[in-house]
C-alpha cells in the first residue's frame, strides 16, 4: 500500500491505451491497493491505472467521500449532457469546461472477479467517463472544444 507518484503529459504511459486485467493476481491487488489510497486525498475524483505508471484497465475513485474502485471498466450507456469545469491530475492547475454526458454507467469486476456496476450523474458520471478516457490512452483536453483546445495546448507548451 503506497501512495504513487502522479505521472503527468506529456508523459507517453498517459497516451497509452490499457490491457485489460486478464486475471486477479497479488501484482493486480497492489495495484488497486494502491490507487485506492493515492485517490483518498481532498479533491481527487478518480485515478487510473496509467496515471500511476501502470498499464492496465483500472481506476478509483472518490465521489463524496465514497472510495472505490473498479477493473476493466466499460461504459455501456451514457445521457442527457453537462457541460462545466474539468481538471485533471495529470494536468495540474489547469480547468477548463468540458462537454459530458450527464449520466453514465460502466460495468467491471471487482477483486473477486464479479460483475460491479458504477454509475450516476453530475460528478460521478463526469468522473467515468473521464477515467476511462485516461484508460483509452487519451486525456480531457482532447475533448474540448476547439478555440478551448487551442488555449489549453498554449498554457501546456508555456507551462514546460
């Protein structure tokens, strides 16, 4: 149990698409031990797999005050839209509002290798889909919207 240092871009491991958790082994306990107590800390919502470093298809969470985690997540139905300020640990200090859906729900298996479900609206379904993006190899700012883009990837380049 660690708590692990936050890779950030342009680091390439963030640009990565994740292998799926192929079977539950100590290496994979560690691994949610950990991003379990590297996402319990004030103002984190979610941590993937890759934002650690690590390759595979995983994240935590925490959404008011309920921590968690799900493996191989994949989300099977999202709706209605939110559109509102996003961060990212990987992209530190920089918010910018960003185009979601409001509800998602994505299915996964826990330790146990049973089926889990998470969901929900607002924040957590924000908090979904922006973690499996991360597991997709791809990061918030790739979503918004042009002229939004463009300043982003300015503060980036002046940031380094």
């Amino acid at each position: 149990m660690a708590i692990r240092t936050i890779r950030v871009v342009p680091d390439p491991v963030l640009r990565t698409p994740c292998d799926p958790v192929t079977s539950i082994t100590p290496a994979v306990r560690s691994l949610v031990r950990d991003l379990v107590d590297t996402v319990d800390d004030p103002g984190r919502a979610g941590l993937s797999a890759n934002q650690i470093g690590v390759g595979l298809r995983v994240f935590s969470y925490n959404i008011g005050g309920k921590v968690g985690y799900i493996i191989n997540p994949v989300i099977d139905k999202t709706s209605g839209e939110q559109y509102g300020e996003e961060g990212c640990l990987s992209l530190p200090n920089l918010w910018y509002p960003t185009r979601r859906a409001d509800y998602a729900r994505a299915h996964g298996i826990d330790l146990d290798g049973k089926t889990v479900t998470l969901e929900g609206h607002g924040i957590m379904g924000r908090m979904i889909q922006h973690e499996c993006d991360h597991l997709d190899g791809h990061v918030y700012v790739d979503r918004l919207e042009s002229d939004v883009r463009r300043k982003a990837m300015q503060q980036l380049r002046s940031a380094k």
